[in-house]
C-alpha cells in the first residue's frame, strides 16, 4: 500500500471524529453561555487535532492538490497550533468566554484567524482542483471559513451555524476517505 492509501483510514476517522466533536463543543459552547472545564477539554482535544489531520488531507491527495494545497494545509495547521493555546489558556487562567479571551489575545487572535481563512480557502481550492476529495466538501470549508469570521460578534446560534459548516467541510473530507472505493 502507498502512502497515500496508509493514510486514508487514520487520517479519514481523525477528520472525522475531530470535526464532529469540534462542533459539539461548540454547540456546548453555546448553550451554556461560556466555557466550562469539559467543554475547553472537549475543544482541546478536537483542536489539537487539526493540524494533523489538515496534513494529512493534504498528504492523501498528493500530488495533485500542489503547492497551493501544502501552504493551505500549512497555514490552517499553524493557525490551529495557536488557537489550541487559546484552548490551554482558559483551562489554567480564569476566562468566561471566547470574548473575553478575545480581549486577553488581542490582535494575535484577529491574525490567526485570517490565517486561517485565507488557508483554509487556498486548501478548499487547491482540494477542488485535485479531485481527489468531494468537491461541495472542500466548497464546504471555504465558505465555512469565511463564515466563521464573519460571523464573530454575532448571536451564537448564528456562529455555531458558520462552525458547522466549516466542520461539515472536514467531517466529509473525512468520511470519503473511510467510503470503499
């Protein structure tokens, strides 16, 4: 087996599984109003995933996806390496809520999340152009991305909205490595 069909199955569930929990810590999230201590520990896990499985789509869908596709994958996974502290940080220090971490983050968190959407936009295109993945999956996360940010100071139910279809674009990605070929 290459290693692109090594991957498939690890790197198929983790997307998977990750995105699924990532939006139900989200959706927790929301309904309670703030963060609580299972919640954050729900988050890390799932976000501490990321940017391996970000990789990983990458790695599976090589060499079509091209260098568009590693710097997208690149950038969204060290944007993600950074929001994980975001994660760390209120497990330790006292932070009601993602405003309020906001506040302690200041412009680092408005830059990682154009990183993020600006990767996750040249890997949701660069994903299109290899046809290796489903196309509406990676359409999936590029509108997800964009929605996330715009969507920021609005209602949560508005937000947990733009989460899960950034997170559908993911969980898909993954699941069509799992589907039999």
């Amino acid at each position: 087996m290459n290693e692109r069909g090594s991957l498939r199955v690890p790197v198929g569930v983790t997307a998977l599984v990750c995105s699924i929990a990532y939006f139900v810590s989200d959706a927790i999230e929301a309904a309670q109003g703030g963060f609580s201590t299972g919640q954050l520990w729900l988050t890390l896990v799932a976000e501490a995933a990321i940017p391996f499985f970000v990789i990983g789509l990458y790695l599976v869908q090589r060499p079509p996806i091209g260098r568009l596709g590693a710097w997208g994958a690149g950038g969204y996974a060290a944007a993600y390496v950074f929001f994980v502290w975001t994660v760390i940080y209120p497990l330790v220090h006292d932070v009601p809520d993602f405003e309020a971490l906001s506040e302690v983050f200041g412009i680092w968190m408005f830059l990682a999340g154009a990183a993020m959407v600006l990767a996750g936009l040249a890997f949701g295109w660069a994903t299109i152009r290899a046809r290796v993945l489903p196309r509406w999956s990676a359409l999936c996360l590029m509108v997800g991305v964009v929605l996330v940010a715009a969507t920021q100071g609005a209602p949560e139910g508005v937000q947990l909205v733009a989460a899960g279809v950034r997170d559908l674009g993911f969980a898909a990605m993954g699941a069509a490595l799992l589907a039999p070929r």
